[in-house]
C-alpha cells in the first residue's frame, strides 16, 4: 500500500482497521486474519471473509459498535463474516477490560502501536522524515515483562510491527516503567513528553527516530477513532 | 541522587504547561531522569539545582554563558543600569555604544542591529538578502540549526507545505553539491545560511574541510549571494572578534547570541556596508528588544572577552579538558572522541552510532555530579579553573570506569 493511495481524509479508518487486526494478532492467533483489512476504492475490508464496509459504515462499527457491512459481500461468503463479526466482538471486550496484564494490555497497546505505523507509512509528511539511513528499528517494551514488539523499516521502506526475537536489533528502545502505564499510554491516557520526564516512559538509542515516532504515535492517537465494537 | 523537588515541580508543570519543560530543555532531549528538571541557583562554573544536587557544569545554560555564571564584571555593569530602568519608550544610549563596539571589534561590519533570540535575526537577515538580491531561495547545510521559524525549525508540528518551498539543502562540506544547488536555481538564490562549522546535534561537529569557506566565499561572490554567518552559538568561543576570524572568510551578515549577554537575553546581526540600505527595509522590532539591562551586560561581555582574552582561553581550557578526558576514556576502553573545536566540544563514541554508549557514559556521569549532555555539543566556561577541571576528570574517571564494568 503505497503513501499517496490513501487520502488523507481516509487515513485515520484506516489506521483503525490495523488497530483492530493488531489488536487481533494478539489475542487470537491464526484467527486474525479474518480481521487482515485491505483498503479498497470505495470500502474497507477486513481479512478473508470480504465482509466490507463503506467509510461511514466503519466509522460507525469503530465508533459505536455497529456499521452495516455491504451486503451484497457478506451474503457471498456468510460463514466467514460471521467469523469476522465474532472475533470483532471479541476484540471489543478486549478494549473494555481495566486489567492490568499482559493478556489485557499486549492486544491493546499493539492496537496503539499499529495506528502509529499506518501514519508513519502513509501520512503525507512521513516520507520527509524517514530519509535518515539510520532510523531502522524501534523495540518496545515493558520493564520487567516479556512483552516486547519490534516496528521495522522492511526493504520497500514502509515500517511494519514484527514479533520480537533476542536477536533482533533495534536503533531506539522505548520502555513503559510497567503494565498500567503501558496501558495508559495505549489508550491515550499518558501526555508522553511529560511520562518521559517523570520516567513513565523512558527512551535510549536514536531519540530523533523515537520524536518521529512520538510525533505519529500522537497524531495518531488524536485521530484515530478508539475501537468501542 | 535527590530529585524529589525537582519531581515535584516537573509534575505541576506537566498540569500547566504542555510537555512540562519544551524545547531543547524538554526531559527527553537530555537525560530525564539523570539531569534535573529545575535549576536553583549557579556561580562560575557550578550550579545547584532543586534539590540542593551540586553539579560541575558543561553546558553554560547552553552556551548563553561564556564567562561563568553571575560573573561579577558582568553582574555589576547591569545592576548599575538596573538603577536606571529596563524598558523605556525609547532605547537607551547603550545601545549605540553597543553597537559601536561591534562594529569597531568585528571586521567587515558597518552596522549593528539588536533583538533577543537567535531566530529573530536569522530569520531578519534572510529576508534582508532577499531584500537586497530580490530572490527567494536560501541554502542551508543538511541538519543545521538556525532557530525556531518555520523554515528551519527542528520540529515536526505546525508546518505547511509552502514554509520550506524556497529553502534547500546541501551536505556539510559539499561544495559540489552546493554548486549544483546554485547552478540549477541560477540568479534566484538569494542567501546561503551556515554556522562556522557543523554543530548538527545527535552527531559529531564537522570542521570545515581545507578551502571550504573560501570555496563558499567565492561561490557567493559569482553568483551574487549573500553569505549569512549564523555566529549564535559559536560567537565569542571560536574568536574573541567572530568566528570568520577563526576559519578566515568574510561573511555579508553575521548574527549572534548566546554568549553575546552572559546569560542576559540579547541577539545581534552585524552586517557589511552594501546591506545597510536594505536592512532599513525589513521591519524590525520588539517590545523588549531595546533592554537596556541585557545591553549593558553585552557591552561588559564583550569587554571582559576582549580585556581577558576569552576565545583563547576557553580553547586552551577545553583543549586541556578534552584531551585528558579522552585519554582516561580510552584507558577505560572507551572509544570516545571530542569532535569539533575544543572550546566546544562533541563527545562521539566510536561505532556508537544509535548512541546508546554515550547514553550510558553521560548517566554515569550524571550520577557523579557532571553534566555532560550526550547529544549536544558542550560549553567550556571561562570560569571553569584548573582545579575544577582536575576535579571533574576525577570523577568524570570514576563514571568511566563504571561504564566498562557494566
């Protein structure tokens, strides 16, 4: 998916459809790919059921909890819409727990970091900002937990969320102090140049890849509709 | 190390001012839980923050401070004009003399003018070559800091396509790609902008290769565009008379700050006489800008720098300074490397290219009460003694060592 094939208008949908498929590579393993959204002239799409919907009718299930999905597609392939429509709901309980474990957080802050990647891929200002050779890799983390994403810039330069791996190298590290603050910072619920000064957040490696970073994750975060399912 | 009050300030001000601290000062352009938030109170070369933490200091309120601060000499010329008043309808008669002295310790310049930032007067001098060439591009080197306006601000936020649409970029030390600039917009390039050497943060500085500056000189004089010397941060560091003094090469315009007030708010362009004309032309004015206390305290700065040889001295301190901390780096393994003049020196690791060493080495530092910053150049103060730099090699020893065995 090419930066200039999304409007900019379009972006903040789209960057919730990843949210939502992030959300699901999380909590429902092979599963998600019935939530893999695809960006079509006229719809979006989520995963292989074809289940589709208009701009407005996403807008609505993310918003409220109900979009009508075109018909005509979903009557093509019943059984796997309704798939879709299970792990979406399914997701949404996700989104309501206050939980602070890692069951709880990983699938929400993933969803966060997703909506993130979408503006650093496809916001009409991204491509100035990723010119610097050195902006490769950002790892993400929680002190003293496991979970741990690694966000890749891929070889066609577009950043990508990759499962992390004790090889993987990464050019600027960002750390939630733990789960809570973690899950405060996914649901927008930090100010994140203040978390870093009171070390809720902290930051080494390549401070300007992670401004850049933070300057999507922030945009991102006041765009991008939270799914409510 | 205490931090309770600074934390306590930090976490009213997250409340009521967005980000807490902004700008190069923010938490997460140093190190936030190493340095402090706030300072209280400083002298020489040493300054004390909230919560009674000393520190031997290497930033000199980010080169604002050249002679130390609070220094007496300096002190005593504003609290006398203090007597007098700050602000009046019209500026004091400082100012004259203010500008008499640049324009008799600076080379080319025939003229003076004054605001308060940095950024107000690049920003003025740009639009004083485009006033006086009637073109409108300008050139920049590739990562270098001119200020906070939209056309060459660091930041991400509050752009619009057009800010940037007549500023261009060249590699520091590319003369062939500088030409190449200037050849493909023939006759509309109106400044090329450039600090004395490279100060780029989150990278080493770069001085200026063999013939740089004459090559640049000379590209400027072919083509008809003005050269604008952005002295802020280097003015009175490099050379008691301006930086050019130092690399050799004339400059059309010239802007400093920083050190100009010793710590007191005060810029100033200096320019040569074929631009006088034009810079009756764009408007320039502030409130504050004829502050007579920040006046005084540059006209006592640039008389202490002149009487005591400052340019000299803090290089000689700093050659001192960075030749032996290198030295006790690399008996502890560390490849550290003090780029760009001595007086302003960069620490760069080597191979450290995502900076987590240096990010490492300055925390360790940090702890020991030296505030060395890892991603900007630093700021030898004159006040800095032998003593105070032995005493900082001491520790600044005992953080290296506790970097290798970590």
């Amino acid at each position: 998916m090419n930066a200039e094939k999304i409007h900019r208008r379009r972006l903040p949908l789209w960057a919730a459809a990843r949210s939502v498929f992030g959300a699901a590579c999380e909590s429902a393993g092979k599963d998600a790919r019935f939530l893999d959204p695809k960006l079509e002239e006229n719809f979006i799409c989520l995963g292989e059921s074809g289940l589709a919907f208009s701009d407005s009718a996403f807008a609505k299930l993310i918003g409220t909890g109900f979009g009508k999905p075109n018909l005509h597609r979903f009557l093509s392939a019943p059984a796997k819409g309704l798939k879709t429509i299970f792990l979406l709901r399914r997701i949404s309980k996700i989104f309501k727990q206050s939980d602070s474990i890692p069951s709880a957080i990983n699938p929400i802050l993933r969803a966060g970091l997703e909506a993130t990647v979408a503006y650093m891929n496809h916001h009409p200002c991204a491509q100035k900002f990723w010119r610097e050779k050195s902006f490769r890799s950002i790892r993400i983390e929680i002190r003293n937990h496991e979970s741990k994403w690694m966000i890749m810039k891929e070889s066609n330069e577009h950043w990508s969320i990759q499962p992390f791996n004790e090889k993987s190298y990464a050019s600027a590290c960002l750390q939630f102090f733990d789960l809570q603050t973690a899950r405060k910072g996914a649901l927008g619920l930090l100010d994140p140049l203040v978390s870093v000064g009171t070390g809720e957040i902290a930051l080494s490696g390549q401070i300007p890849l992670l401004d850049k970073f933070g300057y999507f994750a922030r945009l991102a975060n006041l765009e991008v509709p939270r799914p409510r399912l | 190390m205490k931090r309770s009050e600074s934390d306590h300030w930090f976490e009213r001000a997250g409340k009521v001012i967005p980000g807490g601290i902004y700008g190069h000062m923010a938490p997460g352009a140093g190190l936030p839980r190493e340095f402090p938030h706030y300072c209280s109170h400083a002298t020489g070369c040493e300054f004390t923050d909230v919560d009674g933490n000393e520190w031997i200091d290497f930033m000199c309120g980010f080169g604002a401070v050249l002679h130390g601060y609070r220094h007496p000499f300096v002190e005593a010329a504003v609290d006398r004009q203090r007597s007098y008043g700050s602000v009046f309808n019209q500026p004091s008669h400082l100012i004259v003399e203010l500008a008499e002295r640049l324009v008799s310790n600076v080379s080319f310049a025939d003229w003076a003018v004054f605001a308060k930032n940095g950024s107000d007067l690049t920003t003025w001098a740009v639009r004083v070559a485009r006033e006086k060439t009637g073109r409108e591009f300008v050139i920049k080197a590739r990562g270098a800091y001119h200020g906070v306006d939209a056309w060459c601000d660091p930041g991400m936020g509050g752009r619009i396509s057009s800010d940037r649409m007549h500023v261009m970029e060249f590699s520091w030390n590319d003369l062939d790609e500088l030409e190449s600039l200037v050849r493909t917009n023939l006759d509309n390039v109106a400044a090329l902008i450039l600090t004395p050497y490279h100060h780029a943060s989150y990278a080493p500085s770069e001085l200026p290769v063999e013939g740089f500056w004459q090559g640049v000189r000379s590209l400027c004089d072919k083509h008809g565009i003005a050269l604008i010397l952005d002295d802020v941060r280097c003015g009175g560091r490099l050379h008691d008379s301006g930086s050019h003094e130092y690399f050799g090469f004339i400059p059309d315009l010239a802007i400093y700050s920083k050190a100009l007030g010793n710590g007191y708010a005060i810029s100033a362009c200096v320019g040569a006489e074929a631009f006088r004309n034009f810079a009756n032309e764009v408007f320039l004015t502030g409130s504050c800008w004829n502050d007579s206390l920040a006046i005084s305290a540059a006209i006592a700065s640039l008389e202490l720098s002149r009487r005591d040889a400052v340019a000299q001295s803090v290089t000689e301190k700093g050659m001192f300074f960075c030749s032996r901390l290198e030295d006790l780096a690399r008996k502890a393994g560390i490849a550290l490397k003090m780029t760009g003049p001595p007086s302003m020196p960069y620490p760069w690791i080597e191979e450290d290219h995502d900076l987590y060493q240096v990010q490492s080495l300055c925390k360790r530092a940090a702890r020991n009460g030296l505030y060395f910053h890892p991603y900007h150049n630093w700021f030898i103060s004159n006040a800095m003694t032998q003593d105070m730099m032995e005493l900082a090699l001491t520790k600044a020893s005992k953080a290296f060592d506790e970097h290798g065995n970590a």
